[in-house]
C-alpha cells in the first residue's frame, strides 16, 4: 500500500462524517425557511454528496453493488426523514425522502461511471 493512500477503514471516516453532519443538521428545531422547493435540492445535495464519499469508500466499480447501496442509502433517508417527527418544529416528509434517495441515486452513479471509465481507459 502507497503511503498515501487511506487505510480501509480511513476510508469510511468521510462518509462517517458526512452522515453525521446531516443527521446533526435534520436534528435542529425549526429549520430556516427556504424558498419555494429548494430544500429539496438541499437535500438531494447532501444525499449526493454522501453517495459519492460513499461510492469512493467502498470502490464502487459494478452497477449492482451500485444498487445495493441506493438502498442503503435511501433506508439512511427514510430513518432520517422518520425520526424528524420527533424533533419540534420538523416534520417527516416523503418528498424530503424522495429527494435524499434522487441524490443519493445520482452521486452513486457520477462515482461508479468515472471509476468504470477510469478502469476503461487505464
């Protein structure tokens, strides 16, 4: 192993941290309001960007496992949407889940092409 490159487990501390940073944030009372839908792109950013940290944790290079981890990551969503209920001022909302799962789907994807092309092209 390079001395650069993370250990496996080192690997897993962003995206560690990336889920904690949303689910810290999904845990504060009433959130600011934001206008029109674009919490919706907020969320389907933070969801992407813990696919891709996610994707490059796990080396993602086949589709299929690219889809065992959508679902993971959509479950991550639900919970996260679910437990926002018990917070005051939040609620759960499935249009919330729906984006969380579009983010995740598209960071997913960005990670696993450029890995398979970038193994195409090496």
């Amino acid at each position: 192993m390079h001395p650069s490159t993370p250990s496996r487990l080192g690997r897993w501390l962003l995206p560690l941290a990336v889920l904690t940073a949303i689910f810290i944030s999904t845990s504060w009372p009433t959130p600011p309001d934001l206008p029109g839908q674009s919490d919706k792109l907020v969320h389907g950013t933070a969801y992407a960007l813990l696919a891709v940290s996610v994707g490059w944790a796990a080396r993602l290079r086949a589709y299929r496992r690219m889809v065992m981890w959508l679902v993971v990551l959509s479950a991550i969503g639900a919970i996260d949407e679910w437990h926002q209920q018990f917070i005051p001022g939040r609620r759960m909302d499935r249009r919330d889940w729906f984006a969380d799962a579009a983010g995740a789907a598209v960071g997913l994807t960005l990670v696993t092409a450029l890995a398979r092309r970038r193994e195409f092209v090496a």
